[in-house]
C-alpha cells in the first residue's frame, strides 16, 4: 500500500494536516493542495491513485475538479472521494459520472476517511482503468 499515491485537496489547512498525518502514517504517499487549480496541477504532475477533494474551494470546486480530471486523459481514471460541509445532493448518475466513489459529509473522523482509503484500495478500485 505504500507506493499509493493520495492527493488532498482542501483550503482549510487543519483538515489537510490532519488526513496528511493520519494517511502517511497509514503508509501512503500524500499530496497536498489548498485549491482546486493547485489540486489539478498536482495531478497532472503526480498522477495520484486517488484524489480525496473538498466540495467548496477556491479557483475551483471539487466538482469543477472532478470534471477536469475526468477530461484529461493522463487523470480520467483516478477515483475520488468528495468532502462535503453542507448539504450535498447528488444524483447517483452525476456522482459517477464525476468518478466519485464516496461522499463523506464534515465533519468527519480522519479514521473514516482512513477506512475508506483503505477500502478502495484493498478491493482493487484505486489504480484500475475504467472501461
């Protein structure tokens, strides 16, 4: 699990420091952004295995994100998990089509969100190309 790659984008630096701790101590390689454009150069750059990604943010929210990395062939297939503090509604068809694999309303536990990392990695989602 330690050659995993996660990026974290989140503007508020508390959140970002506690996932930072909590997934490297977990082993895993971590990136972390405090916006979306920050996020989607650190993606293009570093090509993570999976991208965990606050909904509101400045220059570009998770979503616009989301449907960056999906239009960029190098990241369409990295999974992520969208951090959400208000109340998020989407439909199941917008969150797959946006390679959303799980919403985690804040506040969170940074062992929820461990747990859920882990999930996806263990049954194989993270790293496996889309069809």
């Amino acid at each position: 699990m330690g050659n995993k790659t996660i990026l974290i984008a989140d503007d508020e630096t508390h959140i970002l420091n506690v996932l930072s701790i909590k997934l490297r101590n977990a082993g895993f390689n971590v990136v972390t952004a405090e916006d979306g454009a920050e996020a989607y150069a650190l993606a293009c750059a570093h090509q993570p295995d999976l991208v965990i990604t606050d909904y509101q943010m400045p220059l570009l929210s998770g979503l616009e994100l989301c449907s960056k990395l999906m239009s960029d062939p190098k990241t369409r297939n990295v999974p992520t998990i969208l951090l959400t503090a208000r109340g998020f509604s989407m439909s199941e068809a917008d969150i797959t089509s946006h390679n959303i694999r799980e919403v985690i309303t804040k506040p969170f536990s940074p062992r929820e969100v461990l747990a859920r990392v882990q999930d996806l990695v263990q049954h194989n989602v993270v790293g496996v190309a889309s069809v």
